[in-house]
C-alpha cells in the first residue's frame, strides 16, 4: 500500500509539473482563461493515471484496502483542484 500511495505520488507530482509549464501567470481575463482550458486536459489525465494505477493494485492485491486508496486518489484531486488558480503553492 505504501508503494502504490508512493506511485500515486509521483502521478500527481509529474501532472502538476505539467500544468505549470502550461500555467500562465499574466493575470487578466485571457490568461485565466488559458489555464482553465490548460487545466482541464490535464487534471482528466491525472484522473485516469491514478484510478489505472489504482485498479493495477486492487486486480494484484485484493480489495480490501480499496476505500483507502479511493480516499488517497479524492485527496490528490481536490489537492490539485486548488492548483488551477496558483500552481507554485
């Protein structure tokens, strides 16, 4: 189980690289307009890499740790989520 939070990790660390070298920091309408279209691509990607991931564990190893992950991968979303308006925090 560690393992897997470890590689789910790293999922949300490589897409939140991603999003920042997409973000534009300009600060006007444009620019938030941008990064909402930037973010979307992006946090469906990490969405699908982390239940893929997750589902690669649970066929491997059982389920019974299946609402541990599931609350794991709700934390890295809404944690991401929070990313769309600053990327660098």
């Amino acid at each position: 189980m560690k393992e897997l939070k470890q590689q789910l990790n790293t999922i949300f660390q490589q897409h939140k690289e991603k999003y920042k070298s997409l973000y534009n920091d300009g600060g006007g309408l444009q620019a938030q307009a941008e990064n909402g279209n930037n973010f979307s691509p992006v946090i469906k990607s990490l969405s699908d890499k982390l239940i893929s991931k997750a589902n690669e564990f649970l066929d491997k190893n059982g389920t019974e740790k299946k609402s541990d992950i599931e609350n794991h991968i709700k934390e890295l979303i809404r944690d991401f989520n929070s990313l769309m308006i600053n990327p660098y925090n």
